[in-house]
C-alpha cells in the first residue's frame, strides 16, 4: 500500500464475532473461538500489509478488548491503547468526535468498535473516494472483524466527513 508522505492511516475495525449472550450484559459478551481466531487473522493481515498502529482508539466493551488482544497476537505490533466509554455502540458523530483526539503525533490511528456506528463512518468520511474494489467490497457489508484502511492528510482534529480515501477493506479469517 502507498500513501503519500504526509498522509496518515486510520483503519476503523468492527470488533471480531462475539457470543451470543452474556449473563453480565451486552458490554460484557466476549468474543467466540471463531471471532478469537479472526481477531488473530487481522493482526496478521496488518503485518503483511506492513500497517503498523500508533494509537488504539478503543471500546470499553469486552469484546472490543479482546479483539485488541487478538490483533497483537496476530502478529500486529501493540500500540498505546486508549479504552473510551465514548465508543461503545458509538454513532458515527460520537466516533469523530474521538479520533479528533487523537494524539496529533499518530500517523496510523486503529479504532476498535462497533456496527452500525464504525461501517456508517467509514462511508461517510470516504464518500465514494478512494479505491473502486475496497468501496464494493465495503458495499457488500461490514462483517465482525472488517477492517475499513482509510488515508487522510491532515491533523486528526480537522478531520471531516468526505475527507478521507479508502484504500483498502478486507475481513480477514482465522
């Protein structure tokens, strides 16, 4: 992947698949063995694509965590992680909100969230830009443990809808 020098990344992942129930409550439910697996199957994917993460922009939810867990055991290098209750089953305004702050010296922001707030931000702040197969593959859903690779120019606090480009899309399994 080639980006220009002053652009940066942010990859908006939808948490890996979950159980189905949990007695605790929603934000308590951890991941299934096949969502562990594919959690796992990003952090790879990330690896080979030689996408190394700067900041974690994080749910509190469990299985936001342990898709975190998942990634660096896949083989992603670990990053600063910063858990924020903002995000769990955020909407796409709440989820900007977030990555404006993130730390302005992160040039690869990964956010860790939920669906339908990560895939509608992922569509508005590409718009149609970026590349043809990542938007139709992007058209086509955004499973459990999608990854949605964005770039933008620019400091994150100017970051608005529309002024990104998705360059790529993928849902690796595990």
């Amino acid at each position: 992947m080639t980006t220009a020098a002053m652009d940066r990344i942010l990859i908006l992942m939808r948490h890996a698949a979950a159980a189905p129930h949990d007695p605790e409550g929603d934000h308590e439910r951890d991941l299934s063995h096949q969502g562990k697996r594919d959690a796992e199957a990003v952090g790879a994917w990330l690896r080979q694509h030689s996408i190394g993460i700067d900041e974690v922009l994080c749910s509190t939810a469990e299985r936001t965590r342990q898709t975190a867990a998942g990634v660096w055991a896949g083989g992603c290098p670990e990053a600063d992680v910063r858990f924020d209750t903002r995000l769990y089953n955020a909407d796409p305004t709440s989820l900007l909100d977030v990555i404006r702050e993130a730390d302005h010296d992160a040039n690869v922001v990964l956010v860790i969230g939920h669906a339908p707030g990560i895939p509608a931000l992922a569509s508005l702040l590409a718009d149609g830009d970026g590349s043809r197969k990542a938007h139709e593959a992007l058209g086509a859903g955004f499973p459990t443990g999608g990854v949605a690779v964005l770039t933008y120019a620019g400091a994150w606090s100017d970051l608005t809808p529309g002024a990104a480009r998705l360059s790529d899309f993928a849902a690796p399994r595990g």
